[in-house]
C-alpha cells in the first residue's frame, strides 16, 4: 500500500463535552488504513490506570491498537490524578518526558500523524507551558498531521491550529443518571 502524500494539518479538540480523544483516535485509525505512520502521545494518562475504587483499568483505546500496523500510544502519566492546584514533580517530569518524544517525533520524521492527547489539560495543570506547546507548532513539518486535544485549549493554538473542533455537552448520562465512568466508553 502506498501512502497518500499529504500537506499535514494542525487540528484542535477542544471543549467540555465528550468525544475529543475519541476523534483524535478516530482520525488517527483511518489515516493508518491508509498506511500512515501514526504515533500518539497521551499526556496524564498511564497505561494501567487506578480508579479509586481499588479497580485496576486498562485505557480500552491502549489494548485495541495493538494488532493495527504502523500505530503506537505513548502514555505519559501516573496511574494516580494529577493535582491541578499542586502537581507532583514527577507528573511535571512524565510530561516534560513527553514533549521531548513529541519534538523528536516531528524533528526527525518519525510519523505522518502526531496525536498530543490531553496536551492542552497538561497545559492548563502547568505540567507544560504554553510557550512548549507553540514550540511544537513551529516544528511541525509541513508533511505531519498534528492533532492536539483537551479541555483548555488556548486562544493562541486555536488561532494557529487549520481546524478547531469544540465538544460542547449538552446532556450527559453523568449528571443525569449518575452514572459513573464505563469501560468501554469512558476509558
């Protein structure tokens, strides 16, 4: 299969509502079908998870990619939250951590798609800044996808970014059922 030859985009999920890594993912898994080297880094998330309630989780999006070629997830974070008001040095490191494989990425060419997960919430907690964040927009090389996402995202991407997307909640099971998170379609 040959891959298209592409003039690379830079896309933004952003908002309160759900679905911003579910597109991302969305639009990662269809531009590998068509032989896409696709590389996603999620920001704050561990592979294995702990959800408080003494239940180990698996991110369902970490274990559904592995048969599919030529797409990797990268996580990036504890299996513990991240506290927004006081974040742990080694959550500011993990994520530091991944912003250096983000800029290696597009240095060197090592994907067509590059998906930041969760980036503008790394931003937003100051596990990254901003001016770390526009950095990657500078580096991005014409020829790679760039897909950010999370809550947050500031004026300054969204005004650099070619698509700007904003998940806006309407109603959510959350609040109106009370129902809490569910495997397989929260995480």
């Amino acid at each position: 299969m040959s891959k298209p030859n592409v003039h690379g985009q830079v896309q933004i999920y952003t908002g309160n509502g759900k679905g911003k890594t579910t597109c991302a993912l969305g639009a990662g898994l269809r531009a590998a079908g068509h032989g896409l080297e696709v590389l996603v880094i999620s920001f704050m998330k561990a592979k294995l998870a702990w959800r408080g309630n003494g239940e180990d989780v698996n991110y369902g999006e970490f274990r559904s990619i592995e048969p599919i070629p030529n797409f990797t997830i990268v996580p990036v974070g504890r299996q513990s939250w991240v506290d927004k008001e006081n974040p742990d040095p080694i959550d500011i490191q993990m994520a530091q951590d991944g912003l250096k494989i983000a800029r290696e990425a597009l240095q060197e060419h090592r994907c067509d798609v590059l998906i930041l997960d969760e980036i503008n919430v790394a931003v937003e907690w100051n596990l990254i800044s901003l001016e770390q964040q526009m950095e990657l927009l500078a580096l991005r090389p014409d020829d790679i996808e760039l897909i950010m996402t999370g809550r947050y995202a500031r004026d300054e991407i969204i005004n650099a970014a070619d698509l700007v997307t904003e998940m806006r909640e309407v109603k959510h099971y959350f609040e109106t059922k009370k129902l809490p998170a569910r495997k397989g379609f929260e995480f």
